[in-house]
C-alpha cells in the first residue's frame, strides 16, 4: 500500500498452497492437509507477481503451527519449518523473516502479514503449562470456556489479561521490523483496548505501518447467544444490537458493523486503520451472480457504499478469498465476467483511495464444482494449488492482467517469461479424506486410497531433485 494506505494492488497468497519452491523434497506430512508450497515458494515467484503489477505480497500465518493454513499456532516465536521451507539445520527464529523482507525490497514491494492474537490452537504449551492460567476465560474447574466461534480446538486469548496483551504487542513490534501492514485475525474477537493499543504502539514505531481488522459476521451463525459475547471488540450495547440483528437474520448487518468501526476511529483512539471490506464483497457477489453485469450499476452501488465511510478508513477491496467462493464459480464459469469485475472494482479503488486484493489463481481461472458451504471441509475447494507450467492458464493471465493494468504500458512478454521460467512442482493424482489425508505419495502407499468429498484432488509434491 501507499504512504497513506490507499489504492495499492495486493495479491493474497497462501504458502503452503501456492509454490512448491523448486529442486525442494517432499517432507513428512503425513495425517495432514500439507501440499508442500512454502514462504520460499513465494519469494521464488516474486518476479512473476511484480510483473503482473502487485505491490503488496499478502501472507498467509506461517508461525509454528499444527495445520496447513496457518491459524492453528502452537509457537509464536518460532516460524513453521513446513510453512516456511526450512530444513531441519536451518534456525526457525523469527529472524528468518529476514530473507522474505529482502526478497521483497529487491521487488520493490511491501509485506502484508496475517496476524492471530485471538486464539491458540489446543495444544500450545500456554494452555497446560500452569504459568499462562489467567491468559484465557476458564470456568470453575480450570477449563477454558470461550473459544474462536464454535471451535473448542481453538482456544481464545484474554487480551485485556495485562501480561497476555504486553506480549502480542511485543511480538507486533518484533514482527514490524520486516512486515508493512498487519491483518488482524478476527479482530472481532479481540479486545478493544488490546487493538487500540496495538495500533498505537505499531502507528508510534513507525506511522506508514498498517493495521487492517477482519471484521465479518455470517447471518447463519449458529449459536448466536453465545458469540456474540466473544465479540470482545464491541461494546456491551453493540454487542446486544448485533445479537438483534443476527436473530433477526438483518442484511444489513455486515455494514453496520464496518460502520460501527470507522466511527470509533473517528474519536481519536482508533481500533485499525480500517477493515475488510466484506460489504463490498457481499455486493459484488450479488451483481455476478446475474447472467451479464451491469456495471455502471455495480460502481453505483459500490460508490453509495463507499461514501458512508470517512475518507481516511481504509477498505480493502476484494472478489474472494480463502474463506470464501471462488470469483470464477460465482461467475458461473465465465472469465469474461471476471475480468469485467476486475476492470470496475481497480477504476472504482483508484477513485476512492482504497486498496484491491486479489487472490491467488483468479488470474489463471482457478475454480471449483460446487461451493465452499455446500460439504464440510469445503473451503479446501478455494485453496488448491496454483497451476503452474500449465500451457492452458498462459491465456487466461494474460488477459488477467490486461484487464488489471489497463490504459498503463504492459508488458505482456515480461508476465510469460516470469510464469513460464518457474518450473512446475511435479504432479501426483492422490485422493484425500478430512482426517488424516494423504499428502504425497510415500502417505499413499502407506495408507491406500482414501475419498475426500467424492473428488480427487491434485497434488503438488516434489519426489526429485529435478529443478535443482
């Protein structure tokens, strides 16, 4: 992002899921859902996102963590070996950010980071060690009781706890010294007084540093009663008005909430610099879905949404994410219809100042067969691995990023040259299930073939030193 936080391109990437780094082996990810792809991996396609005119890399956590997508943290001091592409000789302090910060001012680029304060996964020596028993809600028995939405794997912080809140903002600051803009994690969850001084001290260190909140309430929230009390970021008032509206299943609901945000940043203790902008995304979805986008419509739309916020809020812009469809699927298939979107959210992000991410292999037509909340473990629909070396994506990027840079210079020789000089991680068909996948082919042969939803899915798995 600028200076000031606004109309940057961000492309969003997940590690393990985007690049195998070549000439890399296959580890040990047996009983879990690793494909492989590393930080490593990311910063060997720099090149190629830079060429394509991204000026922000935004990660994916990659902290010692117990699941591939890196919101399980087990270890905030420690990078994840897999997540990171370390070998076992190579410290996984956090100084190993230094490599990636390097990378990316070679590229001329800044470094969005998600970051996850609100809760730890079961097994992080915090919950049994007897030191940290005040560092989270426990009931009468000693057990924890409040958790990250329903998932009683995932323990939630005490962040107004003093000693809990001083160390997720020393370990910001740490981080600060090789990260641009930090994503908040469900900052819903966290305390207010922890976020606003978290802004505070990353804003007192360094001002251009950004603090972007993931503030999304879903209406088919079950249990409503219940997390609503863990929306620790809202006042006790606020906290009631959402659990009305949630009960009352009220549409509005999502721009509410970014409001109720952008106003308590307007009273001088701000909680971010801004927050995901999941209102524009619900719009955007709504105008996909018909058989021909009417776009002049669409920026109307988007246009009224924009103006209810101040000026200096920030509202990063975009079509998908992991957690969500595919912009592809939404569209029914039709990339045309993507790259209209494409064209009208970066004119409509320019006029406003705001900045617009896209997500990994919408340039390429990634897609998939039915929706992320049609089945359990649907989501892993979203986040397969980016086609490289695929002769066919070759066409589709291209007019991605036509459609992205147009009106500017383009240099469409330099977009070929960076994906196709990036060899693809060799590919093995295997078949996964929601417990205990497999995840290469030594897991195959030692477990057989197993079903994942019906589907088979690709694997991205490097059995040779052939890219060496």
């Amino acid at each position: 992002m600028t200076d000031d936080g606004g109309c940057s391109l961000v492309y969003h990437v997940l590690p393990d899921r985007f690049r195998v780094r070549s000439g890399s082996f296959c580890p040990d990810f047996c009983g879990t859902d690793y494909y492989g792809g590393s930080v490593r991996g990311v910063v060997e396609a720099l090149g190629y996102i830079k060429s394509m005119g991204f000026q922000v890399i935004f990660l994916g956590p990659f902290l010692q963590n117990a699941d591939y997508h890196g919101y399980h943290i087990l270890d905030y001091e420690r990078v994840d070996r897999r997540l990171f592409g370390l070998d076992s000789l190579e410290p996984d302090s956090l100084e190993a950010l230094q490599e990636l910060r390097d990378a990316c001012t070679k590229w001329g680029m800044k470094i969005m980071l998600d970051f996850v304060p609100n809760h730890i996964y079961k097994d992080h020596p915090w919950v049994s060690d007897g030191e940290h028993n005040d560092w989270f809600f426990r009931n009468s028995e000693g057990v924890p009781r409040r958790f990250f939405l329903n998932f009683p794997h995932l323990i939630k912080v005490n962040l107004d706890n003093p000693a809990a809140q001083n160390y997720m903002i020393n370990l910001a600051l740490r981080l600060q010294k090789y990260v641009d803009i930090f994503r908040v994690d469900h900052a819903l969850g966290c305390s207010r007084h922890f976020l606003s001084a978290l802004t505070k001290a990353l804003h007192h260190r360094n001002s251009t540093t950004k603090v972007i909140g993931e503030f999304w309430v879903d209406l088919s929230l079950r249990d409503s009663k219940y997390l609503v009390d863990t929306f620790d970021s809202l006042t006790l008032e606020e906290k009631e008005t959402l659990g009305d509206m949630l009960e009352k299943k009220d549409t509005s609901i999502q721009n509410w909430l970014q409001l109720t945000i952008a106003e308590k940043c307007c009273s001088g203790t701000p909680l971010v610099d801004g927050v995901l902008d999941f209102e524009a995304h619900t719009i955007i979805k709504k105008y996909c879905r018909r058989r021909s986008v009417n776009i002049p419509a669409l920026q109307g739309a988007l246009s009224k949404h924009f103006e209810q916020f101040p000026s200096f809020f920030l509202l990063p812009v975009f079509m998908d994410n992991h957690d969500t469809d595919r912009i592809l699927y939404s569209c029914q298939g039709n990339f045309n219809t993507v790259l209209q979107l494409t064209k009208c959210l970066l004119q409509i992000t320019q006029r406003y100042n705001q900045p617009f991410i896209v997500y990994y292999g919408t340039e390429a037509g990634m897609t998939h067969h039915s929706s992320v909340h049609s089945t359990p473990y649907g989501d892993n629909q979203a986040r397969q691995p980016f086609p490289w070396g695929r002769p066919e994506s070759t066409n589709k990027i291209i007019q991605f990023c036509a459609a992205m840079n147009h009106g500017t210079d383009f240099d469409t020789q330099a977009v070929i040259q960076h994906y196709e000089c990036l060899p693809p991680a060799p590919v093995i068909a295997v078949q996964q299930q929601p417990t205990q996948p497999d995840c290469c082919s030594l897991c195959s042969e030692r477990s057989g073939a197993s079903n994942f939803v019906g589907n088979q899915v690709l694997y991205y798995v490097t059995i040779l030193r052939k890219y060496l």
